[in-house]
C-alpha cells in the first residue's frame, strides 16, 4: 500500500496530469490521420521526452499510444481509412454504419469499446504481469509460427461470400511483405536491382493507399449527379446498456484476445483485432449481419486493439522486451530516463510500477473525454463537401506516407497501392486480408524458418511441443466448423 | 534567439549572398543528423543525446532525422547522396559502414563521406542466461567443441556486427555453433530468455540494463573495458578478439573545410559535455571521441577486418 501512495504521489503532479491530458489528445489526433501512427506519434514526442521529468513524460507516451490505438477507429469509420493498421478491421462495419448516417453512433460503440479493452489490459497487467510475462517465454519462434498461422484463418473469415477472391488478396499481402531482406539468409527478394526496393514495402504507406487513396479514386470515379444526400447526424452518441447486454460476452472475449496476443512480444494490436473480428464472425450474437455496418464488428476489433496497450506493457516492464515497436521506443526512453525494466523494476521500483498503471488508468478514461468531444468535430467532416473532403484527404495520405520513415519510395508505394486498391475493390476483391497477409507475413515466415532451424530441420518436432499442437488443432477446428454448421443446418431442414 | 538568428542568417543567405556567403558563416541553416534506424533505438538515443550539446556549440539547431530500411543502408545511402554542405550529416554505425557493403552491392563505400568524428564506441559481450552453466568462456569452448553445432548462437541480423564476433570466436577457437538470426535486438533477447538460443552478442549498455537477467561470459575487447574492470576479457581468456559496436558523423564526400572544422569541434565539445557524459557513464559506456582523420583511419581498418572475417565464412557475396 506505500508504493501504491507513492505512485499516486508521482501521478497526481500538474506536469503529470497535463502530461496525461496533452499525450492522449495528441494521440488521438495522430491516429485519426492516416499515415501518423502509434509509431510516428510517440518518434514526434521522444525528444521532448527528454528533457521531461521521468513521470510526466511516461504519461505523455502512454497517451499517445493508448490515443493513437483508438484514434485510428475515427478514420475507419468516418472516411473509410483506417488511420492506423490497428483499426483496419474497425472499417469493416464502421464505414457501412457511417454510410447509414449513423457515425455518431459507431463512434460511440468504438470509443465505449476502446475504453473498455484499454481498461481491461491495464487490469490484466496489474493483476498477472509477472505471471503473463513468464508464460510468454512459453512462445519460442515454433510457437509464434502456430500462432501466425491461425491467424491466417481470418482472411477466410472476413472474406466470406467472396472467399476465392479474399485468399487471393491475402495471398498478394503475403508476398508483398517477402519484397526486401530476407531476415533469415541476408539476402535481398525481388527488389530488381532496384536499392531502394531493399527496404520492402512498408505496411503504413501500403495501407495509406490501400484505403485512402483508393477511397479518393473510387469517389471520384463515380457520377456526383446520382448519390443521394445521408443526413449525417454529428455528434456522439452512446448506445444504451440494453444494446450492450446481448454483446458483453463478445466485448469480454475479445478484450481476452487482445490481451493475451498484447502480452507475446512481437504481435501487435492488427492482429489482435483481427483475430477478436475473426472470433466474431463465427460467434457473435449478430455474426450474420458482420460486414455491413454491424455493431459487434466494431465492439470485436476496437476492445481487442485497445486491449493490447496495457499487455503491451507486461513484457517491457517485466522482461525488458518491447512488446512491439512504440513500446520499443518507450523502452529507450525509459533508458534515457535511468529506469531499466526487468523483474528488477518489480522489485526496487515498485512505486513507478504502480504511477504506470494509475497513468493507464487516468489515459484511458480522458481517451473516453477527447473522443466524446472530439467526435462533434470528426463527425462534422462528413459534411464537408466531398472534393474537399478528399482532397485533404489525399494532401493527409501523402504527408502520412513519406513521415514513417523519410524514404521517399514509401510515396510511390502509396500511390501505386492506391490503384491497386482501387482496381481491386471495382473487381469486387475484399481489402482487408490484404492487410492481414503484409501483416502476418513476415512473422509466419522467420518463425517457421528459425523454428526449424531450432529442431535442426524437424517439422514433425513441432508437433510434439504442447502450445504449438492445440493451436494447430484449434486451427483445423476452426476451418472444419463452417462444414459442421452447414452440415447441422442441413439436418436441421431435412 | 538562436532560432531568431537561424532563420535571419537563412533568409540573407536566401536572398542572395549565395553559397559563398554561407559557407564562411558556418553553420546558417540548421544542421540535420541522419539515422539509419527507427527512433528510440540505441544509435537514435545517442545521436538524440548528443544533438543537444552539438546544437549549443554550432550555435544553431540540430535535427534529428530517421531513416530506417535494410540494416541501415537505406539511410546510410540517403547520407552519401545529401548535397556536400555540411547541412545534412548521418550518425553512421559499423553495420552499415563496414559489414554490409560486404555482403551486397550498396550505392556507397567508405570513400563515399568526409568523417566527422566517432561519436561512440560500446564495447561488446558474450552474454548468456544468469542461470546458464558456463561460468567462462573456456566452459563454453569446451562444451561446444565437444558437441559441434550443438549451442544455439543468435544473432540480431545476418552480417551484423554480433554476427560476425561469432563468426570470429568460432574461427579462434575451432568450436562449432548453430547460428539464428532473428530480427533485432529485442526478439534475440527474448529467444534468449525462452530458452531458444544459448549466448548471444550486445553492447554493454544492454549488459548493464539487463543485469539481472543475463551475464557476461567474456568482454569482446583487447582490453579491461575502463567502465566495466571486473568483467573478465575474451583476451584474459585466451582468444583475442575487439569487437566494439561503434558509430560516428558522416558527411557526403566533399563538405567545405570550414563547415567539417566546425562540426568536428561540435561534436568533441558536445561529447565533453555534462549532459552527455552523464548519460553514458549511467549506461557503462566508455565516452570515445575520435577526430575526423583517425575516425577515417579507423573505419578503414574496422572494414578490411570485417571484410577477411565475412570471405572466411563464407558470407561475402
């Protein structure tokens, strides 16, 4: 109970609670842009990280990041983009919703979903890190290729009623993640000789034209004359406890989901929202009605991508292991601030341990604030007329797609991923397994390579490995339960 | 003021005193540092460190810039081809500068910079789980003769600087390991904590943060390292080896004189400085200026070692 007074002592500080307030308004603005991301967001503060006291500017991260996860749900659902990878499974009802008119309401769903899954995880680390972070050392590359390759399941599961043209598409995200340095060997793919294809493509430019530009080619491509006006309604709006109650079993699991996947270094909050849509599709109470504006697909993706924010942080604060690239660069600040995280920190700075989890706690209930407030604003830009509308949106993309890493092929990748994309969508080809594919690629490759070359060449030895063998059961059950259904429905009517 | 200044002397040089104008006023705009990596990363925190007292003594502002890609020669690249005014300048480690132009064909070379000065210079260590059973190195060597292939070395990129150290000891010692490359610095510590990987190379800050997990078996220097006198050397031990994990400012070949002077002495008095010498005796980091013609010298003599190291293992394409 000291150290609890202690971090309370540290959190409740002006520089601290403006930090706090500062951190996940800015947050949320580099998520809603597409193209800024979590990353972006935190790499644009570090500097002033560091002339900060230690707890103001651990709020001032964690801000951003908790901002930036929801952030990116704002976009999906208001212009059909998600403003981060995270919440490229958020577009998948929120948009149709949006269509409907109803943008304020799915806001309201996922900003009430990211609160929650964000205050889950931050439970989940107060409760379970030290036992969470060793249970992740259960997860060699042998597990982690297990894992990807159920994770692949989504594609399937968010293509359906287009299912040759959904594997396809999650085929091409595969490959297009090998383009650059092969990680196992050091040798470059498919870059033609060319040296700037050796850094590959990346994910955030990819998607900046996947989405947005596409968006912005598609509108302009279809006769303005024809479009019926939505009356769009501003504003936020939360949905009563009576539409939450059928849903909380889902909104628990996918909180669950994102957790866990949160708490293995190296996954991050895409594929865990992906896996709680995916969860959702073949469970939901609504999973029929998934894909065209359905509440429980938003619930599904923003509580398990906001749910991974907290976990994140089990592994960087028990292990000293980045749970994945903004934690990564949290954990150098918190080495310039003289913190070294690791089961150390557990023990002789308990106190810092406890001003954490009280920020996350403080993050995640402004997060709520800001998106209530800030709605009125998002929501108003549906009623911006079109042209302009997208023409900022393009002027955003493009800016968002050279920030990531200064390299100006991300910008021909943005632009050539944007016809892509809107070649793609006219041909009826769904996009988000697309994303899951660049997503999972890379993990499922390296780690299937270097599990292999664990077992020094066995594949039948990951089989004896218990993690490994329930998730490759998991994932047969998971493709053989549409046959069950099918087959059950079949009986059913005969 | 120095941003009021800054951007006065840009606008005159703006409207026309021209290039000439600026170069005997070094430095009038302000000066961008280069990163091959992502921010937040060990090369970026002490670039970003030592920023600040450079800016103080350039008297005007240093930016930080990261370009990240392909182990640090997308940046590296990005250096090389900057106009040479000594505005924009890159914080250029060993991997990029002296291993990968081995490994494959890169639009630059070593002759491609003016060198600025070594910024720093982290000795390198085997390290191994706390609850590993060598206690030596000599153990280890012994063990992994015995059983060849049998330990688990690994690696944080195919050619890196760890890599290549491995490379070394296994050629030194005769003893045979199994090299996993994983991708950077914090999934090889995690493979090294689930147990997938025996030992593995880092630089002694990561040593010092992460003392209660992981241990040094042999320092890789050819002496005591100053900031860690208790840690036992590969040398102490029998099998000389100096792999230090270094880095320093660049510039595109052919910066004017004036702007390398007042970059060099920048970079030496920001290294003097409190701010940065504080930082790096908290992380057991030896502070490691070294003036732009020895740096030269020494990159040089970093690069044929790399290069003999990479053909021998059959590594160099």
């Amino acid at each position: 109970m000291d150290f609890f007074s202690l971090g309370l002592e540290h959190v409740l500080t002006m520089p601290a609670l403006i930090s706090i307030v500062i951190g996940t308004i800015l947050g949320v603005a580099v998520g809603v842009l597409p193209g800024l991301g979590s990353v972006i967001g935190i790499t644009m503060i570090l500097p002033f990280t560091f002339s900060m006291e230690q707890i103001p500017a651990l709020a001032l991260m964690l801000g951003v990041y908790c901002g930036s996860v929801y952030g990116g749900s704002i976009s999906a659902i208001v212009i059909n983009t998600p403003g981060t990878p995270q919440a490229a499974a958020t577009a998948l009802d929120g948009f149709p919703m949006a269509q409907r008119g109803e943008a304020d309401l799915a806001i309201g769903w996922a900003t009430m979903a990211s609160t929650i899954g964000g205050l889950f995880s931050v439970g989940v680390l107060i409760i379970a890190a030290p036992q969470l972070a060793a249970f992740s050392l259960n997860f060699t590359a042998i597990e982690y290729f297990a894992l990807g390759v159920f994770a692949l399941i989504c594609i399937a599961n968010v293509s359906r009623g287009a299912m040759s043209k959904g594997l396809l598409a999650g085929g091409i995200g595969l490959f297009l993640a090998t383009v650059g340095v092969d990680h196992v060997t050091g040798d470059m793919r498919f870059t033609f000789g060319s040296f700037e294809m050796t850094a590959g493509i990346s994910l955030i430019p990819a998607i900046v034209g996947l989405f947005a530009l596409s968006e912005v080619f598609i509108r302009a491509s279809e006769s303005t004359q024809v479009k019926t006006v939505i009356a769009h309604k501003v504003g936020f709006r939360l949905p009563p406890f009576s539409e939450w109650r059928p849903r909380l079993w889902l909104l628990l699991k996918s909180c669950m989901i994102g957790s866990f996947i949160g708490a293995l270094p190296g996954t991050g909050a895409a594929t865990s929202s992906f896996i709680a849509y995916s969860e959702a599709k073949r469970s939901a109470p609504n999973r029929d009605k998934l894909g065209t504006g359905e509440p429980d697909g938003i619930i599904a993706s923003e509580s398990a991508n906001n749910a991974v924010t907290g976990s994140a942080m089990v592994p960087t604060l028990a292990l000293g292991i980045p749970g994945d690239p903004v934690t990564a660069v949290m954990l150098g600040s918190f080495i310039v601030h003289g913190l070294a995280p690791g089961p150390r920190l557990f023990t002789e700075h308990l106190d810092l341990v406890y001003a954490v989890f009280l920020i996350l706690i403080a993050v995640n209930l402004v997060m709520f604030v800001v998106g209530a407030l800030g709605a009125q604003l998002f929501t108003r830009a549906l009623r911006i007329p079109e042209p302009l509308l997208m023409t900022m949106v393009v002027v955003i993309a493009i800016v968002g797609a050279y920030g990531v890493r200064g390299n100006p092929l991300d910008l021909v990748t943005a632009f050539i991923a944007g016809v892509g994309g809107f070649i793609l969508r006219k041909a009826g080809f769904p996009l988000a397994p697309l994303v899951i594919g660049m997503v999972l690629s890379q993990m499922i490759e390296n780690s299937l390579r270097q599990g292999l070359l664990l077992t020094r060449g066995s594949f039948l030895a990951f089989f004896e490995r218990p993690i490994t063998l329930s998730l490759f059961i998991l994932t047969a059950m998971m493709l053989i339960w549409p046959v069950i259904r099918w087959l059950r429905s079949r009986k059913k009517e005969a | 003021m120095t941003i009021i200044k800054t951007v006065f002397a840009g606008l005159v040089g703006a409207v026309g005193l021209g290039a000439a104008a600026l170069a005997q006023d070094f430095p009038a705009k302000p000066v961008t540092i280069i990163v091959p990596f992502s921010a937040g990363g060990g090369t970026d925190i002490t670039t970003r460190i030592l920023a600040g007292p450079m800016a103080e003594a350039l008297g005007a502002e240093v930016v930080v810039k990261n370009t990240d890609g392909a182990g640090g020669t997308i940046g590296a690249a990005e250096t090389a081809r900057a106009k040479a005014d000594g505005y924009t300048i890159g914080m250029i480690p060993v991997g990029p500068m002296t291993t990968q132009p081995h490994l494959r064909q890169l639009p630059y070379e070593p002759a491609s910079f003016d060198y600025i000065c070594q910024a720093y210079s982290a000795p390198s260590a085997l390290v191994v789980r706390q609850d590993s059973p060598f206690e030596t190195l000599g153990d280890m060597l012994a063990y992994a003769k015995e059983n060849p292939g049998e330990l688990n070395y690994g690696v944080q990129a195919v050619g890196s600087i760890p890599h290549v150290a491995g490379l070394g000891l296994a050629s030194a010692s005769g003893a045979e390991f199994t090299f996993i490359p994983y991708k950077g610095s914090a999934p090889t510590f995690k493979a090294m904590l689930d147990g997938s990987i025996d030992m593995f190379v880092a630089h002694i800050s990561f040593l010092t943060q992460n003392s209660d997990q992981v241990r040094s078996l042999a320092m890789l220097t050819s002496e005591r390292v100053l900031t860690a006198e208790d840690l036992p050397t590969a040398t102490d031990q029998g099998i000389p080896m100096n792999f230090p994990i270094w880095g320093g400012l660049v510039a595109p070949k052919g910066i004017p004189a004036e702007a390398k002077a007042a970059l060099e002495r920048a970079c030496e008095v920001g290294m003097n400085s409190e701010a940065f010498t504080a930082r790096m005796g908290e992380l057991r980091m030896p502070v490691a200026f070294m003036g732009g013609d020895a740096f030269e010298a020494f990159v040089q003599s970093e690069f044929d070692k790399n290069d003999k190291l990479l053909t021998e293992a059959g590594i160099k394409q």
